[in-house]
C-alpha cells in the first residue's frame, strides 16, 4: 500500500470510528473515553486551481495565515505552488516555500506529525524544523520519490510551527494527530534539565561527575530520577536541540522537572549558546509552561555556583548573579517552586575556603586519575565527592518544599 493511499485510508478510518462512538448512545462515560477519536488535521499542498483530497483543507501560494482559518503562512512571498498531471492524489502537486513557516492553531499537547514530501519530475531535498526544533535532518530524494516523514512534537504556545529547510524543500500534505493524555503513575519520576554541572558521566571520567548524577543517593528507589542534564547546554540550547520537548513528551501528571540553567546562558563569547537576561526569562516561562500543561510540577534551580573567590578576602563570590535574579523573578511571577542552589552553594564554599574547595571542584594532580594523565584544574565542574555535596544540599532544599518529594527521601 502506498503512503498517499495509507494517509487517506487512515483518514476514512477515523471519520468511520466518529460516526461508530457517536451512534452508541448507551455506553458507559468510560468506554466512551476509552472510544474517543484524537483531534486530527490533514492539510494538501498545492496550486488555488487544482483540487483537493477528500477529508483534507487546501493550503495554497495565497494561504497567509490567519486567526478565523487557523492555519496559513506567516510570510507568502516565498512560496511556490506546483501541479504535476501526471500523478494523482496527494503526490499530484506540492508546495516549496522558505523564510516562512507553515503555521497551525492546536490546543496545547503532544502530537503526531506525518508530513509527505516529494516531486515525480524534479529532485527534492528537505528537512523539516518544527517549533524551531530540526526535527528532520535534510534528505536527499531522487525525482519520483515520495517519502513520509514522522515525529513527534510538544505544542507549548497553542500554535505548531512548520519550517522547511534544505535546497529543494517541498511537501505534499501533512497529518497531525493529538496523541492521548498521560496517566500519572504510582510513583513520581524526576526529570533534571540542566548543564555540565548535573551531568552524568561514563566511568571513564572518573572523577568528573554531576549533581544529577549523584541525586539518586538521597531518594529511595520508588523514586525514578532522569538525568536529562548535558554539557554546553543554554536554556536556549536545551531547547532548540529538542531536550525539552522529549522530556516533555515523557512527563506524566505528578513528575518533577528540575531545571538549571544559567553556566552556558551566560558566555557571551560563545554566540551559538548565548543567551542574554531577557531571553532567559523567556525560556524559563517556556519551561514551566510546558511543564505545567501536562500536570507536572516544575522546580527552578539557581545555578550552582563556580569556585571564584576574592583573593584578599577569600570569600566567594557570587556566580551568574543576573541568572540567578531572573530564575528568582520567574519564581516570584509565575508562582514556581525554587531552591536556591546558587546561594547554599556559595555558603559551603566560604565554609570550606579556597584550599578546601579544591576536592570538590575537579583539581586532580598530575598521574592520579587516567582521564586525566596530565591532571586537571578546572573552577567549574566536580569531582565525584563535590557533585555528591552538591546533590546533599540540594536534596535538602527540594524536601522542604511542599511536595510529595520528602516522601522519598532518605534522612
């Protein structure tokens, strides 16, 4: 069976399922959930002239978007239609557009994406970008190759955003599906959306390690802990690279999203992750927001802080303190729960000083460890004993919010 003719099976499927659910009258409100049909909208791609499949709406080079249709193009100056006779259905005609996205309204969820793309004449070569994410990585087809491409998605803002990159990018039509709301478990997984500093590390960097890594140690295994954190990473980053929208994807009603940010957003003179103050904040209210949608709880962390210290006084200073203030804004507006990792952080190290902070953060000699044969002085990162502090202080600070977290802890 053919892709164009699995598309449109699928679409009769369902408009049968809704006449079947909305003819029994007598089942129970649970069977009738069990029954019902996900929201599903199905676009064809082509000239104003040429028609259109059945059970699909017509996107056309005039279709800009708009609020009363709900789907259109941000921008119609780039886009091209095209109308092929000699094939049929869905691959008959496309659209090529760049420097715009395809825009639809959706209720804020996950869904499915099915996009179809090819030309029976011409080469195409595509990817596809979905609310900034690449969610399809450019590929090459030969003329007459029609190809579907899946994914998955996460729709914050109530809005889908389709982009088309590549050299020769078209598509044919696109199918987008509402998959079904996540049921909470019996326990609670937490989710640790962070940096270098949470990061888990393969034993072969040993002694590296990060806080995530460590967090386990204080919660008993009824806990599930997932160590999403990743070195380099921004608020930006994280997101544009899609670790969000996985997460998110994941979380079920009740799971915790830990989230600390603010070591990568901060180096200006690394514009591929730069992210200044104000962006910042954005990206925070994007993640809460997200997180909130799908009944999950989420924690703000400030970022932990760097060993960096007055040298007359010895006393440390305060690390990312713009990032620190922002995360604690977005705290106080949006109502979220916080720990402030960046001031407990802090208070150790003036405890410990200048010369003790050393066996936290990752200063090993030269010959000791074989990760690094030369040793190592690094002010950012941990050693295993320093990540474990770290998770301590902060394990302590999420059981004294009002969660089910101190539940799990172990005291």
């Amino acid at each position: 069976m053919t892709r164009r003719k699995r598309l449109i099976k699928t679409g009769l499927a369902i408009a049968l399922a809704s006449v079947t659910a909305a003819s029994v009258l007598t089942i129970s409100a649970t069977r009738v959930n069990s029954l019902e049909v996900p929201l599903q909208k199905r676009y064809d791609f082509g000239p104003s002239d040429s028609s259109v499949v059945a059970d699909y709406l017509k996107v056309t080079e005039e279709s800009i978007y708009s609020k009363e249709t709900g789907y259109g193009f941000s921008d119609i100056a780039n886009v091209m239609a095209i109308y092929q006779e000699e094939a049929h259905g869905i691959e008959r005609d496309f659209i090529s557009y760049s420097n715009t996205a395809f825009l639809v309204d959706l209720p804020n969820g996950d869904y499915t994406v099915s996009v179809v793309s090819g030309d029976i004449h011409e080469p195409t070569e595509f990817g596809i970008r979905a609310e900034s994410i690449q969610k399809v990585e450019n590929t090459s087809l030969h003329a007459g190759q029609i190809t579907e491409s899946d994914f998955e998605i996460a729709v914050i803002d109530g809005q889908l955003s389709i982009e088309l990159t590549g050299d020769q990018p078209k598509i044919n039509a696109i199918v987008i599906t509402k998959l079904p709301n996540r049921q909470a478990a019996k326990h609670p997984t937490v989710y640790v959306a962070s940096d270098s500093t949470a990061q888990t590390y393969k034993r072969d960097l040993k002694p590296q390690a990060g806080w995530g890594q460590m967090l386990p140690s204080y919660f008993n295994k009824k806990l599930t802990i997932a160590n999403h954190a990743i070195g380099g990473r921004s608020s930006r980053t994280f997101y544009t690279e899609g670790r969000l929208d996985n997460i998110l994807r994941e979380l079920k009603p009740r799971d915790f999203v830990l989230i600390q940010f603010g070591h990568n957003d901060a180096t200006s003179f690394v514009p591929e992750r730069y992210t200044p103050v104000a962006d910042f904040k954005e990206y925070m209210k994007t993640y809460v927001t997200g997180v909130r949608q799908r009944a999950g709880i989420p924690i703000l962390i400030t970022p932990v802080g760097r060993r960096d210290f007055d040298p007359e006084t010895e006393k440390f200073n305060t690390s990312f303190l713009e990032y620190k203030q922002a995360m604690e804004e977005i705290s106080k507006d949006l109502d979220v729960l916080l720990v402030d990792l960046n001031t407990s952080s802090r208070e150790y190290y003036d405890e410990l000083g200048p010369e003790g902070t050393r066996s936290v953060f990752l200063h090993v000699d030269e010959g000791t460890y074989s990760a690094f044969p030369e040793g190592k002085t690094d002010d950012t990162h941990f050693q295993e004993y320093g990540a474990d502090q770290i998770a301590k202080m902060l394990s302590e600070g999420l059981v004294k919010l009002d969660t089910t977290l101190a539940e799990y802890y172990k005291s």
